[in-house]
C-alpha cells in the first residue's frame, strides 16, 4: 500500500536501513523505515488525508504516519533531481536514492527495497551491502565516516556483536583512529546518553561494553573511569537475571540503562562516577537512581544482612521507597550471596504483595473510616508477607480477631 500510494502522487517508495538488513537475515525488525523519491511530505499528508495519524517535520522532510496496530514507518525523502521522470523506469533506482543510502553508515545498513506495483521486491544494492553481510562484514561506506559521526562507534559495535558481524579491517583502523584521536570526546553529553541508553537496551550489552573498553572508548568519553572484571561481573548476573528470572522480575524498561550504567561506574572513584553523571546531564530522577544505587550499597548491605532468618516483612520495610531498579543493581553487585537472596526474592515475589481486603472491605467489617484503616490493611500486608494469612477467609478472621 505504501508503494501503491507513493505512485499515486508520482513518487516511489523504499524500505531502507536495518529493516532490509534484517529481512536479509532472517530477523524479526517491527521498524520500518521507507524513503519517497519526491515530496514524502505531500505523501505523509495523502495518508493524513486517508485518516491515519501522522507527524511531519515539515523542514527536514521527514515524519512519522502511524497504521493499526499500532505500527509506526517513519518517512524521509530522498529528493528527485529535476530531470528524473517519475516512475518512468521502475527497476531502475535514481541517484537521489542513491545519495540517501550513501549517507547511512555502514553498507549493510545502505540497501533499499522497492515498494512500486512493479518492481515490488526489489534490492537495490550500490555499495555491497548483500555480499557483505553474506561475508558477515561490518564496513563503512567511505573513511571519513566516522570522521563525520563519531556516534557510528557506538553503532558499530552495537551491531558487530548483535549480528555477530565482523568489522573488516580497514573499518577497525578508520574506528581506532577516531577514538585515539579523541573525537568522541567532542560529542555532546545528550548525544553520548543516548548512544549509551541504546547500548544498554541491548539483549546482551556486555560483549558490547567490552569491546568498546578494547577500543579504549570509555576511556576516552568518560576519563578515568575503571571499567574492569567488576564490571563484567556485575553485567554477567545482570543477564542472568533476566534469563532466569524474566517472567518475574518487575518491568524495568525505562531505568534499566540506569542499571547498567551503574554497573559500568561500580568500580570507579566517586568523583568519577559524578563526573559521568554530569556529562551525561542526568536527570534529577536519573541521579537520585544512579546515586542510590552506586552510594548506598553497603547501607543496604547491613540493613538486608544479618545471618538469622529475616521475616519477609523486615525486607520489604527495609526496601520502602527504594526504586526497584535500584534493589536490581545491588542484588547484581552484593557479593554477599544471603543479601542477593533477599533481594531477588524481593523482587520476584513480595515487592508485589497486596492483602486481599481493601480498605472498603474493612468498613464492611464495621470499623469507622479514619487512620486505622491504614493500620489495618499494613499489618495484614505484614501477615500475609510472614505467611500468617493466605485466603480472604483467612484475613477476614485476622482483622475481626
Ligand atoms: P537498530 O536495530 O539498532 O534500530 P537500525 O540500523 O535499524 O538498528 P536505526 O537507528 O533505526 O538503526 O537507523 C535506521 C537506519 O538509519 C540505519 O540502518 C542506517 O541506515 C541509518 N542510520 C542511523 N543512524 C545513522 C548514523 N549515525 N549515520 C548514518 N546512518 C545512520
């Protein structure tokens, strides 16, 4: 439909990017991202016209139309030159085409699909891509790329290790040559943030996270930092937390870079870790996570700690108001084997315990709106934490006892 609609106006439509890498490869990619030879603005607002949501930037040329779903394509527009017919030789792809994809990063990720009524399916590769990612290759497309965007490091590495590509040779020196010189440094701490957010939502982050430390990369974007086997440690449970664990564990989506990256600063000097959170311009929120996590693990330490049984109701009393991507980190970094316990079981389990009876239940029980009813609900919560009460029956008799 949308190479239908492209034609429609006079234009053509392409899938372009990670999107028909992944097709490529067999991977499963929700983004999908097209290029409209013409106007993808007037494109954008056919569809605007057809009912569908979108959001246009009107000075890039770019936006986003939003289908059932919900399923997002972004748009941008490669722009026609003037003595390009449209749709006059449908196989064959214009230089305008051809300029967009030169400007992507690394071959495998510069190679379009047409989307017209009939040259549907169609690969449009100038630079190799195919043969490339056939090979396995990671490879830029010129060596002043990046020169040009230095973020490509960090998109470099990210897919290497996803795809399990390997970075042909001439591409590891262009890299080492850009972080030796120091160029990473010159990016700005939200563009930084956000390469390091997307490292982090990564499946698996740590083969990434080392071979940027093989690069000397952290080094150069965060001096000083100690990026060492402690590191790896603490990543290495993280992960296997969420293999294990991930049909449990609380929804972290949102903070759970900042997990990472508090694993990534555990082994520094504090002075460090605070120079990382400012060049990153962390949030108030993101600071308060972060600084929780990495300068109160020893008070949390002896708080969970004690060789005796504790009753679940004595941890959660102690994790009051902690975030839980917080108790996350410390359940990775404690070395203390009875304290991850503790934590885990926090929570997997009680974190998300609640009595049966609400608080309209206790009055149905004819006790008088006030405080107590909060009293009573806490010390039911508490009772059913300890195992004391399970069925409502149960609570039921425990309040009127
Ligand atoms: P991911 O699966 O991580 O999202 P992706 O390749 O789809 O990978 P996007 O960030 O969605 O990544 O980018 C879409 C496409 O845009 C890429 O495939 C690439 O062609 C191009 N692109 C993105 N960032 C850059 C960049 N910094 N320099 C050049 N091209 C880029």
């Amino acid at each position: 439909r949308l190479g239908r609609m492209a034609e429609s106006l006079s234009m053509r439509a392409y899938a372009v990017g990670g999107f028909v890498r992944d097709l490529l490869l067999g991977r499963t990619n929700l983004d999908l991202d097209i290029v409209i030879e013409g106007d993808g603005v007037a494109f954008m607002k056919a569809w605007e016209r057809e009912g569908y949501r979108v959001s246009v930037h009107e000075r890039f040329r770019t936006g986003m139309i939003v289908f059932p779903g919900p399923r997002k394509v972004d748009v941008a527009t490669a722009r026609r030159e003037f003595y390009e017919f449209p749709v006059a030789q449908p196989t064959v792809a214009s230089d305008s085409l051809k300029h967009d994809l030169y400007r992507r990063d690394f071959t495998v990720n510069a190679m379009a699909i047409a989307l017209g009524e009939r040259d549907w399916g169609t690969l449009v590769d100038y630079f190799g891509g195919r043969r490339d990612l056939r090979r396995g290759f990671l490879k830029v497309l010129h060596n002043l790329s990046f020169v040009e965007d230095p973020t490509r490091v960090f998109r470099a590495v990210r897919l290497e290790q996803r795809l399990k590509l390997k970075m042909e040779e001439n591409t590891v020196r262009l890299l080492t040559s850009c972080v030796r010189g120091g160029l990473l440094s010159l990016l700005s701490g939200l563009r930084v943030k956000s390469e390091v957010e997307i490292l982090f939502h990564e499946a698996l982050p740590l083969p990434a996270i080392r071979r940027l430390r093989e690069f000397g990369a952290w080094e150069v974007l965060f001096p000083g930092l100690a990026v060492d086997s402690r590191t790896d440690r603490v990543v290495r449970r993280l992960t296997v937390f969420f293999r294990r664990l991930h049909r449990d564990l609380p929804p972290l989506e949102a903070s759970l870079w900042l997990v990472y990256l508090a694993s990534l600063l555990f082994g520094s000097d504090e002075a460090v870790q605070r120079s990382v959170m400012d060049r990153l311009h962390l949030t108030p929120a993101e600071r308060h996570v972060l600084s929780l996590a990495l300068f109160s693990l020893g008070a949390a330490e002896n708080d969970l700690g004690g060789r005796g049984e504790r009753r679940p109701s004595e941890i959660c009393r102690a994790l009051t108001g902690v975030p839980l991507a917080v108790c996350l980190f410390w359940a990775a970094a404690t070395e203390r084997q009875r304290i991850r316990r503790r934590l885990l079981l926090f929570l997997t389990r009680w974190h998300k315990v609640r009595p049966m009876l609400t608080g309209r239940d206790i009055l149905d029980l004819g006790y008088r709106r006030g405080p107590l009813v909060g009293k009573i609900l806490d010390a039911l919560l508490t009772a059913r934490l300890d195992g004391s009460v399970e069925t409502r029956e149960e609570e039921i008799q425990w309040v009127l006892d």
